[in-house]
C-alpha cells in the first residue's frame, strides 16, 4: 500500500531524496504501525514528538497498534516549547 | 470612518477612543461593543520575551482595559533580535519594567500591572484567577504544563504560544468548553525536551507571526468574533512556509481536563 508521509523542520532530512514540499509517497507492507513508518525511517521516536494521522494527533500510547492505510497521510513534528 | 453620531448615544467611549481604536471598531465582528469588551478586559501575559513582547503590544495598541507583566528576566543583548518592545538602551532593566514603559508610550490607556518573578504555586494561582484570559509566553514545558493546570482549575481560558528555531505552535484552551483538550492531552509532562529559544535558535519573525496570532485568538475571546482555535493546534514550518492543522480531543483520563462535569 502507498500513503504520504510528511516531515516537519529538521525531521524533513528523513524523507526519500525525492520528497518535495516535506513529503513523499512511500510503500508499505499492510500492518505497518505508526511507530514502524518512524523507525523505518531512522527518526527518534522522541524526535518524532507530534504524530499526526490524516490530520488527527496520535497519542504515545497508540502508536505500535494504530495501523497505516492505504490513501493515509502521515506527518511528523518534533515538538516546539520555546518562547 | 465610522460615523460618530450614529454610536454615541449607545456607548461610553469618547471621541477620542472612538478615532484611535477607528479600524478595529469599522470591523462589523468587533464594532462599539466589542471595543467595550477590550476595555474592559484584563489579560495576564506570563512571559515577555519573543512571544509575550509581540501579543503585548499588540493588545496594548488594541485598547486591552488591563495587561499583567509577569517575567523574572532582564533585558539582555541577545533579546533584541526578536524581543521587540525593548531598545538597546533598555539592557539591564527589568524586562517587565521595560515592556511596561514601551507599553505606556504606545498606549497610556492601558492600565499596566507588573510582576518581577516566575510564577509558580500560589503566586500563579492568585494571578491566574485574577485575570480573564492567559496567554502562555513562556519559555520550558515546566512552566507550561503548570499553567495549564492552573487555568483549568480557575476556569481561565488559555492562549498557548511557542515557538523554536524555524517553527511555531498555536492552541487555544477553554475549560468551559467541553470539546477543548487541555496542553497535557498530547504534551508529555516526563519529555526530555527543555528548549530556550537562546540555546536552539529562532527566527525574530516566527515568534512574531506566533505572538501575533496568540494577540488575535484573545481579542477573539473576548469579543467573540469569529471561531477559535478549539480542539485544534496550528502548526507552523517557516523553512516550507507551511501550516498544518492538528485535531486533538481531549484524552480520556487526563488528570487535568477529564474531571470536567
Ligand atoms: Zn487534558
């Protein structure tokens, strides 16, 4: 299965070479986590602060068994504090 | 230009107000009414650095009724690349003194109160229930998740800002609304992460473009134009120049916003 996968700030260096606008299509086998796209990709989980699925924040405790689809968009943020 | 006649009758503002605060009165969302709202209002900023500098003058200059300093920093050098309500001669001074006198010149209307300190324990929970909006304008998730607590235990509304190298964050807390998550449903209060804009960097306008809007979804609150930033957080990369939208519920079982009735 194909989704897109979007990187945010410096997490953007963990997309494919062929990424444009912080995004790429990826290849998936089916039963891919959430936590499996972000090790996949050598991302830190804890870099990986803020998980987005088709727009909706995924929560810590839910992604080893919230499961990628088909169509899905996945984006990564790491997180901002600072002020 | 509004017509002036055709208000003064309805409302107490003078001719004066009624020039100086023109352009946002001519918007048909805020008109006499909502300016009536601004000056009445009591805002507590907690942090006048990158953020808090920018959201204070810019709610200074909208007519707020009263805005509450609190930040236990001088000015330094470093500040002056994004902290803009302070000037080179201003280093050394008490950054809330200094934004209190760049305040003032702005605005004298504005009734300006100041404390020197963090806030923390029984300070912030006084100065949080006193005030009728917070804008978070701090630097460390300590701070943060603190602030949070204390809002929804006084049932204040909370306008979140931050802000780090190239990219920004922006949500909108509101107890009353049983729809609103809280920033602990999806911040982790045992992160790792303690970021200072002076150890990792930050463009001067990105924290301006955050502190901005956090200035807009208050003016928002308390006229009640328009639809806030609820159940969601806006995220910004400045390196793409892109925005993105997260929905957040709030999380069953948060020790902070789930007790809600
Ligand atoms: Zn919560």
């Amino acid at each position: 299965m194909k989704i897109t996968l979007k990187c945010f700030a410096f997490l953007a260096k963990h997309l494919p070479v062929y990424a444009k606008k912080n995004a790429a299509e990826v290849e998936l086998q089916e039963g891919t986590s959430v936590n499996n796209v972000i090790d996949m990709f050598q991302i830190d989980r804890e870099d990986a602060y803020l998980v987005i699925l088709n727009g909706v924040f995924v929560c810590g405790e839910d992604r080893d068994t919230t499961l990628l689809n088909e169509g899905d968009t996945l984006a990564l943020w790491p997180e901002v504090a600072g002020g | 230009m509004i017509d002036k006649t055709a208000y003064r009758q309805a409302m107490d503002l003078s001719d004066e107000q009624l020039l100086h605060y023109n352009a946002q009165i001519m918007l048909p969302e805020i008109d006499v009414s909502g300016q009536q709202k601004l000056l009445a209002a009591h805002i507590l900023i907690i942090g006048v650095g990158g953020l808090g500098t920018v959201a204070a003058l810019y709610l200074a200059a909208a007519g707020t009724g009263q805005l509450t300093l609190a930040d236990p920093d001088q000015v330094e050098l470093t500040n002056l690349q994004r902290q803009i309500s302070y000037n080179y001669a201003m280093q050394g001074e008490a950054k809330v003194n200094a934004c209190q006198k760049t305040l003032n010149a702005l605005n004298p209307e504005v009734s300006l109160a100041t404390i020197e300190s963090s806030l923390h324990g029984e300070l912030l929970e006084r100065t949080i229930s006193q005030a009728d909006i917070i804008l978070d304008c701090t630097d460390n998730l300590k701070s943060r998740f603190e602030i949070n607590k204390t809002c929804f235990k006084y049932a204040k509304p909370l306008v979140c800002g931050a802000a780090i190298r190239w990219e920004g964050q922006l949500s909108v807390f509101v107890p009353a609304d049983k729809d609103s998550p809280c920033y602990q449903c999806f911040h982790n209060p045992d992160s790792r992460l303690n970021q200072s804009c002076s150890a990792n960097g930050v463009l001067g306008p990105v924290v301006g473009v955050i502190g901005s809007m956090q200035a807009i979804e208050a003016i928002k609150l308390i006229t009640g134009a328009g639809e806030l930033l609820i159940g969601q957080t806006l995220l910004f990369d400045a390196l793409s120049l892109q925005w993105q939208t997260m929905q957040v519920s709030p999380r069953t079982g948060c020790e902070i916003c789930g007790q809600r009735v």
